[in-house]
C-alpha cells in the first residue's frame, strides 16, 4: 500500500543533509491510570501493544456523531499502558532521537492530549519518576561528558549558527564571567536544587557507545512558550527596574541562510552537566503560565519548547586545539514540545483571560491538525496544494521537520475517564491522520572526513614506537659481547675478555649517562626559558587584563555619571513638559477664542455684503420703476399733444370743406391715432392674460367636456423653495421634461421657471399656455400668460405677487403689470418621429412694432 501511495514531490538535496528514504511520523499512544479506579469507568483498553479500543459510555455518550455504538480500534506504533514506567517509555520513544542527536541529526517530539492527560508528567516527570527531558539530557551528558570543549571555546550568534573562539578568547571570557558578581550562568559546582534533584536523579545510566573522540562538543540549551499566538523567552532576565515595570517583549521568527526557522533574540545557555542543564530548565518552569481550570488544578495555558543544540568540531592533527574553520563544525537540534491540552469552554467553565487562552489554544491545535491533513492528501494525490504553516507560530517554526530536515516523534496522553471520551476521539483522528504523514530521513555526516577513533591509534603508535626505538639505539651502541662458553676448566681467557667487554659497556653506559644529563640540563634550561616566556606572557595578559578593568570601571564611572546627567535631564524635560502643556492649553484657549472672533468678523462682513446688495437691488428695481414711469408719463404727453394736434387738423379741414366744398363729411381720425386708440385696451388686458396672435390656420380645438388637463412642467435643477403658498394644479401630469406623450393628453400647459432676482433672494416664474395640434402631426404650445412669485425675509420690503391676483392688494401695495410680448413670443412644437428624442424645437416671434 505504501508503495503505490503517491508522494510529495522532493525538495532539493542541501549540502551536509543527504537525503535517502522518508518514513512515517512516529506516533505512540501512552494511557493514563485512572485516579480513582473504583469510582471512575474506563472508556479505553488496551488490546495489543498497538492497538487500543474506545468503549462508547453509558448514558448521553452512548451515540456518538456517526449514529452508532460499536466499539472503535485505532493503531499505533506502540502503545503504552498505565503501568509502562518512564525508562521503558524513553527507552522506545525518546534514546533514538539522542541517538541521532549525537550523530549530526535533528529530532522533534512533542505531546499531544487534552487537558489533565499526563502531557506533562511524561515530558517533565514527577519526584522519583523523571520523564524524558532529564533522561535525555543524562544521555547526553554520559555520552559526550569527556569529550567536552572549554567553556566559551564555542560562542552562539544571532544568525542561528556557531563561532569557535581560541583559548585566549574563551579564557578571558571565563575570567570575565568568574568576575562578574552575578552568574547569570549556571555553575556545576553549585549544590541540586531541593526541589529538582529528585527528579534528575535517573538510576539507569545510558550512553551512546560510538561517539567520535577525536572532536569535541558542546550543549546550549534554550526555553521559550507561545502563549495566545505570540512567542516568550523564559530565560530572558526580567527587569530590574522597580518604576518601569515593562512586560516581557515577544520574540519574531527568522530564517537563517539554510531556510531553517529559529527564534530570534532567544538565550542560549552554554551547560557543562545535567545538573546545570535541568536547573536552567526548572528557571524558564517557573515563569511559564499555569492556571487552575475546571478540569485540572495546573493547567499548562501555553506550549513549552525546550532547544538542546548540540555542536561538534573535530579536533586538528596534534590534538591539541580545535579548528577554526566554520565549515567543519556540525550543529543538530533536539526540540521537546509540550503542548497545552485542547479543551471545551462549557466544561472547564472558563471565563476572561482563561476563555481567551483557551480559544488561542485551541487555534494553533486546529492549525496544526490542518498541516498534518494537507501534507497528507498532497502525498497521498500527488498535489501540491500549499500548506498554511503561517497560520500559527508553532507550526510557522516546526514547518523543516515536516519537510524533512529531521525525525518527528509524537506520543499522544489519553486519559480513560468517561467525561473525556469526545475530546480522545478528536485526538484520536487527528493521531490517525499524522501517522500518514512521511517525512524525509537524514544521514549523519563525518566532520572534515576524520577517521573514528584516530586520537586513540595514534597516541599507541607514538607511544610504543618511541620506546622501541630508544631501545635499539641503546642496544646498538653498545660493543658486542664475547663468546662466553666455558669449555676447560683451564680456560683463563673467556672470562677476562667478558671482564673486558662488560667494562666497556659500563664505560659507554656512563658516557651516555653523562651525555643524557647534559642533555637533560639543555632541555631543562630550555624548558625553564620556555616557562618563563610563558610567565612573561601570562604576566603581560593579566596587565592588559588589569588594564582592561580600569578602562571598564572607569567606563563604569562615566556610565554612573551620565545616568545620573539623564536622570537630571529627565527631571528637567518633565518640568519643561509640564510648562509647555500649560503654555499649549493657553495657546489653544487663545486660538479658539481667536476663531470664534474670526467667524463672528466674518459673519459680520457677509450680512453687511447682503445688506448692500439687498440696498443695490433696491435702487435697481427704484430705478427701472421710475424709467417707465417717465416712460409712460412722455407717451402720455405725446398722445396728448397728437390728440391736439389731430383737433387742430379737423379744425382747419372743416375751414377748408367749408370753403371749397359746400357738401359735409363726417371727420374721420387719422389712421396712425386710430391704431394707437386700439392698442389701449390691448395693453391693458395684458397684464391680466396677454395673449399672442393665434397661428395661421388655427385648427379646431378638442373638446374640453372631460375637463381640461394641464402638463407640470418642473425642471431638475429647479429647487424647492418651501413656502406655504404653492401653485396647486388641478388633473396635472408632473414631467421635467416635456414630452409629446405627455402634451397629447392634456390642453394646458404650464413652465415652473426659476431665477436670480437682483436682491439676491430666487424668483419663481410660472409660464402658462395652450396646447394646439400642428400640421406636421406634432404638438404646439402658446403662451398665454405669466405669473411672478416672490420670497423676501420678514425685515425687507419684499412682495409675493401673481400677475394673475388683483392689482391692488390691502396693505396699498401696487402689482407691476407682466407684459408677455415685450418678453417673449414662443411656441414648442413637437414632431412626430423626430431623432431629437423628445425632441422639441422653441421659435421666438419679435413683437412688431406699431407706428
């Protein structure tokens, strides 16, 4: 089956992490013993070491979501039961991840469960029973203990890699350490805290058997929380500053240059034992958030990540320091994860700053859950569909080890009450859906391409041949001993010739003798030089040294100085800030009684510009009054004048009929005075209804026994007045633009027309007329009259007039007449099948002049 599934497509091959097969996300599922066996039921059992099998309870939890009650198997790797101890749970889960760990590769686990599982009891442990984390830490330490680097030979950066400083380097460091008043580092030498020291007390000792010794290594550890989405160090040391009491600032996620995720501006503690390493683990402990819930006393309300980083460099061919070089170290990582238990509000009845906890927690399980699925079905299906790892902080910083940069383990807490059954199968789904997921496995790599175990060839072969070699030297220097058989009893030469032999020998012994003391005395004045120039030396660091302190205690001083300057400054700025907000408060009262000066001027100015154009109207209308008034005045004295002139005339035609002819006429007027006699009711009877001379070929009107009908004819633009006095218009079609539909049912017409009289105030103009048929098929209006409507505020002189009211009014007020044709003579004709739309055309007739 596993062959057949289809797979993500592969990242490429990074330089140090060769890539070879992808296995399955290890998950293991731990059960937990009941508190109280006899009065609470059991919802799970344990069947195999791999299987476990989900009893739906009695009473309201007997149907579960798909509608029936059978009995549920999920499958694991390996399962633990509730009397698995911690050593036979590290042993299976966590010793592999050390393993590799040490060989160059990373590792993730992590806990998953709901709320009160044993998250925590199997990650942290309990007094007498330590849980994963000191038991890999102990690992650790028992493995790499001799080969441990100096304190300080490797130094932490912020760009989530390593430097390797020289020995003068790291010892100056350590001495400034040792000299400051306050370790901020643990000291192995100090005594186990009480409160941890049986929990760190692990009486199985493990190790890994194949570790390199010709490098050395080094372990910083680090401690952080996510809590509602935002990430804490709990190791940063907190403020000691009893006036600003800040809170701890959030840490923001990077990428180094391998596209790896770290946090940045995290501590990183360099520790040298386990000891130290779970004392800098109880410090963050204490200051990660805990609170009481419903369902457990010690509620974790964030995920703890605790970072083993682990860093290797060889050694270079004497053995005696390390290399320098950044690219022969190795760096690998061990995250250990405890994450805060899911949970549901109406059962642990949170509120506030719990219920908001609790949501934020339930958000990062749920985005986690979604990557595992979306990984699944993109290995699965073949797509490539994007994974939202963003979407929270603790899938944005594991989003490597599930793209392959190490081995991810998970073991899932299940709790066997009843009243947790819901929440396990949610577990459980999600537990089913992670085993799915497969992650590529990662070789380990040999630093600089050393052989294993060539300090400890070496230091035999240098060894045993030096010795051997002063041997031979010794015994070939030395004459050679003669025949030493004794044949005859007589014999008197063999035994002075071996007398002879074994005194040169013992001459040429002395000779070397003394020339090896000389040479003895040579090396050892040489060694004494050399101690001394080591002295010297030391003598000169620890005057730079002394040096050095005096610079820094006199920057000290000057630091004290200048804070004590600041803290003047500061006092003075507060003053100057308290004065200026008194000068701002004046400033602004000044400015807004200056603006409500300003708007009052202003006011003051457009009442008067309204008075003098109200003034300027006034003497307009006076004016144009007053011309027509002599206007009329001189026409009245001209017609007068002409009617004594017409007499006279008749006077001398009848002396001129009398005396040429004797027959009598009647005197007839002169045919320009006649005309003038008739034009006077003709002007007359216009300012009541002035009317237009018909058209030519008048045609007969329809008939107006249904009632007369008018067209409304209101513009858009006109604008609403709101007087009380309106024109009301009986049977009125209302259009804003006239249209031929609209003037071929009705026989009036009538144009509301708005202007800018000359004081200012809007003058309404109501244009009447009559709507004829013309010859083309289309309609015609002629105006018949106009009515003048007037606005004026009650401290003016101001009219409302219709030229359609009486003339005189009675308060005295005169109407002035409205004279159609000396305004306007026009008619609107509509023609059918027009492209105008509409389409209306308006012809102006002049008004003819009378002689």
């Amino acid at each position: 089956m596993d062959a057949a599934r289809t797979k993500t497509p592969r990242k490429p091959v990074r330089k140090g992490y060769p890539r070879t097969l992808k296995e399955p996300v290890g998950v293991y599922c731990r059960v937990r013993p009941l508190s109280f066996p006899d009065q609470e039921g059991s919802c799970i059992e344990v069947i195999s070491d791999t299987t476990v099998q989900f009893h739906p309870p009695e009473g309201v939890y007997k149907l579960n979501r798909i509608g029936n009650d059978k009995e549920i198997q999920y499958s694991f790797k390996q399962v633990f039961g509730a009397h698995t101890t911690q050593q036979e749970l590290f042993d299976i889960v966590a010793k592999p991840l050390v393993d590799d760990l040490i060989h160059g590769k990373n590792g993730l686990l992590f806990t998953y469960g709901v709320t009160g599982s044993g998250k925590t009891h199997t990650m942290t442990g309990s007094p007498g029973e330590g849980g994963l984390l000191p038991r890999c830490l102990k690992m650790i330490f028992n493995s790499i203990g001799p080969f441990q680097a100096k304190r300080y030979v490797f130094k932490s950066n912020d760009r989530n890699s390593m430097e390797i400083q020289c020995e003068v380097d790291a010892l100056l460091e350590r001495q400034k350490r040792e000299a400051t008043p306050i370790l901020k580092t643990p000291s192995s030498k100090r005594q186990v805290d009480a409160d941890f020291a049986d929990i760190i007390n692990v009486q199985e000792a493990c190790k890994v058997e194949q570790v390199d010794e010709d490098s050395v290594y080094g372990v910083f550890v680090s401690y952080i929380e996510i809590y509602n989405n935002y990430i804490y160090d709990l190791l940063e040391e907190a403020s000691l500053d009893p006036i600003k009491n800040k809170l701890p600032q959030s840490k923001m996620l990077r990428e180094d240059k391998n596209h790896n995720m770290y946090v940045a501006g995290c501590t990183q503690v360099e520790v040298k034992s386990t000891e130290e390493a779970f004392e800098v683990f109880w410090r963050g402990q204490t200051k990660r958030r805990i609170a009481n819930t419903h369902l457990n006393q010690e509620s974790s309300r964030s995920h703890s990540v605790f970072n083993i980083k682990l860093v290797k460099a060889p050694l270079d061919a004497d053995r005696d320091n390390v290399l320098q070089e950044k690219e022969h170290i190795l760096l690998s990582q061990l995250f250990l994860v405890d994450l805060a238990g899911s949970e549901r509000t109406n059962r642990t009845k949170a509120e506030g700053n719990r219920l908001r906890e609790a949501g934020n927690i339930n958000q990062s399980l749920m985005t986690l859950r979604t990557c595992m699925e979306i990984l699944r079905e993109n290995q699965m299906y073949g797509i490539n569909k994007m994974v939202p790892y963003r979407d929270s902080k603790l899938t944005h910083l594991f989003k490597n080890y599930f793209d392959g940069e190490g081995k991810v383990r998970m073991v899932v807490c299940v709790n066997p009450k009843t009243t947790d059954y819901e929440e396990n199968l949610q577990v459980m789904r999600f537990a089913e859906v992670t085993q799915e997921v497969e992650v590529t496995k990662s070789v380990d790599k040999a630093a600089c391409g050393f052989l294993p175990e060539r300090r400890l060839r070496t230091q035999m072969r240098g060894g045993l041949g030096d010795e051997a070699l002063v041997t031979e030297l010794g015994l070939q220097s030395f004459p050679p001993l003669p025949l030493c058989e004794i044949l005859d009893i007589n014999d008197e030469q063999t035994l002075p010739r071996l007398i002879e032999s074994l005194e040169k020998r013992h001459h040429l012994r002395q000779v070397m003798t003394d020339e090896f003391a000389r040479q003895a005395s040579a090396f050892s004045a040489l060694l004494q030089e050399f101690e001394n120039a080591v002295r010297n030396k030391e003598n000169y660091s620890q005057g730079k040294l002394s040096e050095k302190d005096k610079l820094i205690s006199g920057q000290k001083m000057e630091i004290e100085q200048l804070e004590k300057k600041n803290k003047t400054l500061e006092h003075k700025i507060e003053i100057l800030e308290k004065t200026t907000s008194i000068y701002e408060k004046d400033r602004r009262n000044l400015q807004q009684e200056l603006e409500n000066q300003n708007q009052q001027l202003q006011r003051q100015i457009s009442e008067q510009c309204r008075l003098e154009t109200r003034l300027q109207g006034m003497v307009a209308e006076m004016t144009t009054k007053w011309q027509k008034e002599c206007d009329r005045r001189v026409a009245a004295t001209q017609l007068e004048m002409q009617n004594q002139l017409w007499v006279k005339d008749e006077k001398l035609k009848q002396l001129k009929a009398i005396v040429t002819e004797p027959k009598t006429e009647k005197p007839q007027r002169p045919a320009r005075e006649r005309d003038r006699g008739q034009d006077k009711p003709t002007r007359r009877s216009a300012s009541a209804s002035p009317v237009n001379a018909p058209p030519i070929g008048v045609r007969r009107r329809r008939s107006r026994s249904a009632g007369e009908r008018w067209v409304d004819h209101k513009p858009a633009s006109n604008v609403h007045n709101e007087t009380v006095m309106q024109p009301q218009v009986p049977r009125a079609i209302t259009v804003s633009v006239p249209s031929e539909k609209a003037l071929a049912k009705c026989e009036k017409y009538m144009l509301t027309h708005q202007e800018l009289a000359s004081d200012g105030e809007i003058e309404t103009k109501l244009i009447k007329g009559d709507v004829y048929k013309t010859r083309g098929g289309g309609q015609a209006v002629q105006f018949t009259g106009i009515e003048t409507l007037k606005q004026q505020s009650p401290g003016g002189n101001r009219k409302r007039s219709s030229s359609a009211a009486a003339p005189a009014q009675a308060d005295g007020m005169e109407l002035e007449p409205t004279d159609v044709e000396t305004r306007c003579s026009m008619a609107v004709e509509m023609r059918a099948g027009s492209q105008l739309g509409p389409g209306y055309q308006h012809h102006a007739q002049p008004k003819r002049k009378k002689p």
